[in-house]
C-alpha cells in the first residue's frame, strides 16, 4: 500500500516520555509508509515539524509549542500511529480523541485501551471469564490498607506501565512507604501477592476479529523484578525467544492470550504477560495494548522469531487501524 501517509505521535505528559520517544525513533526509521513526527511535550503543548525532531534526537521535550490541538489537518492522514505509553495516550484518553476526528488510529479503542491499562480493571474482567490471575488487593489514597495476604508483595500504580512507581515489600512495616510511592502516579494502587520462582513469559497478538498470536518469549534477569532500568539499560534482561516450552504449555500461553484479548476487546495489537510457576500453573499478569516499539522490545522481536518483519509488522497495524 504505497503512498500512505501516517502521523507518528509520540511524547506525552506520562512518566514514560522518554520511552515514547525512542519507540518512534525506531517505527519512523523503519516505516514502510511516508511517516511524519509530532511529539507531545511534558508540558502538555506539541511540536511539529523539525521541532518535533529536535525533540527526537534529543530524547526528551520539557516544553511544546502549539496547544491542544494543534494545527494539524488530520483528515489528510490515513491513519494515526500513536506511541504515547501510559496514562493520556495508551488509557483511552487519546483514543476518545482520534474517535471524535473520525481518523483510523492504530492499536485499541477507547473502552479497551482503558481496562488494560488499569490493573485493577484488567483482573476483574479476566478473573470473571475465568483467566487465573495473581491474588491482588485495592488500595485507594486516604483509605487503610487491608491486604488479605501476607507479604511478599508487590505495590503498584493502577494506572501505569514500565514498571513506574512499583515496589516490592517484604515486610508489613514497609507497605505504607510503596503506597506512597505508587500514589504519586495514581490514586489507586494494586497489591499483589509476589508468586516466588516464577518464570515470566510474554507473548504478542496481531489482529481485530481474528486475532493471532506469536511464538512466546521469556525475560530473564539478576535484579529483584522486572524494574524500569531492567527493562530499558542495555544488558540487563535478556529475551529468550522462542522460549524452552513443551508444546501444551506453548499452546495454553497463545490460546490464554487470544481469550484475554477478545475479552477486554482489544484491537490492532497486545503484549499479553504471564508468570508460569514451577508446578506448570500460568497466571496472566497484564495486557499491554502499546507495548515497547523500538527494533529491540519484545513485541517486535516475537513478531519477527514469528515470520513477520519489523517494517511489514508497521504495515500490517495500519492497515488494521484503516480496516476497522
């Protein structure tokens, strides 16, 4: 499909600018189609142009220019591919948006992009179609936490992704410093119950109405969990893909997978995460409908162990976004 031309959004006013930044460095090298730039500053304002460039090869914007919306004439795109992680761009909120201007826009629409990014949400809806999720608690800011299981656990945001203001608790007494921690991004957060020895799987899923999974991969790591530097320094994790499974649990993983997603209702793509333990019993952990986009981040690489190329995987999530 030559000659489309697509509007890379990138940016955003989460704690996972930076990571944006650089998954549209590596979809805006690698575009099969006439890609353009514009990034969404942390002050909320956007630059077009070489300014949104700039901004790219810098790594970061601290400041926009144009105010919501910009001047950008969106019916001349045939689609939007938008690579805003966490909250305004991967919870609905910028979804809702591309809604009203009646342009197709990669990835899932408004009501599943906002179940999947909270974790509270997500486990409600897979626990009552019967996918095994890890045991979790609600804690609101201002309310007294009361935990029905006893740590180790882990403290997280209900609403962010990279592993942002998580923190493991080992101890009773240290609960109230990750609640504190996880409130300054959220005024919900989800204690979860640490599953010890666990191995952590990941596997990608393209489509609409029939969605297809990859081959299933496997992080590997040193550290204490799966933690924002973990994930983006170099070195630190290692991908295994595909991952040493027997056929059965290979299987259980992509069909896991696809139920989860037609559940919430996801479009376009997911990076659907599991723990599997050492008695072979698999919990779904999160579904990440943007997951990292650079060349090297698991969804791409599971896509590519699985015959489909970086650039033709690009392709393939527009023309889903314009077939919907």
């Amino acid at each position: 499909m030559a000659g489309l031309r697509v509007l890379v959004l990138a940016g955003g006013r989460s704690a996972e600018h930076e990571v944006s930044l650089k998954s549209a460095e590596g979809v805006l090298e690698a575009a099969p189609f006439d890609a353009e730039l514009a990034v969404i500053a942390k002050d909320g304002r956007w630059l077009l142009g070489d300014e949104a460039l700039s901004a790219l090869e810098a790594g970061v914007a601290e400041n926009g220019v144009y105010s919501f919306p910009p001047p950008v004439r969106w019916q001349e795109y045939d689609a939007i591919f938008p690579l805003l992680h966490g909250r305004y761009g991967e919870d609905g909120t910028i979804q809702g948006f591309f809604e009203l201007l009646g342009v197709p826009y990669v990835g899932a629409g408004v009501a599943a992009s906002a179940v999947a990014m909270d974790k509270d949400f997500t486990k409600r809806v897979l626990a009552a179609e019967g996918v095994r999720v890890v045991p979790w608690a609600v804690v609101r800011k201002g309310e007294m936490p009361l935990v029905p299981f006893d740590p180790p656990y882990f403290v997280k945001p209900a609403n962010t992704g990279s592993s942002v203001g998580i923190r493991r608790v080992e101890r009773m007494l240290d609960l109230d410093r990750a609640l504190e921690e996880a409130f300054r991004y959220d005024e919900k957060a989800v204690v979860e119950k640490a599953l010890l020895g666990v191995r952590e799987l990941e596997v990608g899923v393209l489509g609409n109405d029939r969605p297809e999974a990859s081959v299933v991969g496997e992080i590997r790591y040193q550290a204490e969990f799966y933690d924002y530097e973990t994930k983006y320094v170099p070195g630190r994790a290692e991908l295994v893909i595909p991952a040493s499974l027997d056929p059965g649990t290979q299987e259980t993983v992509e069909e896991l997978a696809i139920k989860a997603y037609k559940a919430i209702g996801v479009r376009g793509m997911a990076r659907v995460d599991f723990f599997l333990t050492e008695d072979g019993e698999l919990y779904l952990n999160e579904l990440n409908t943007l997951p990292g986009f650079t060349p090297t981040s698991m969804f791409p690489r599971l896509w590519q162990a699985s015959g489909v190329s970086y650039p033709e995987l690009l392709m393939r999530l527009v023309e889903l976004a314009r077939a919907r």
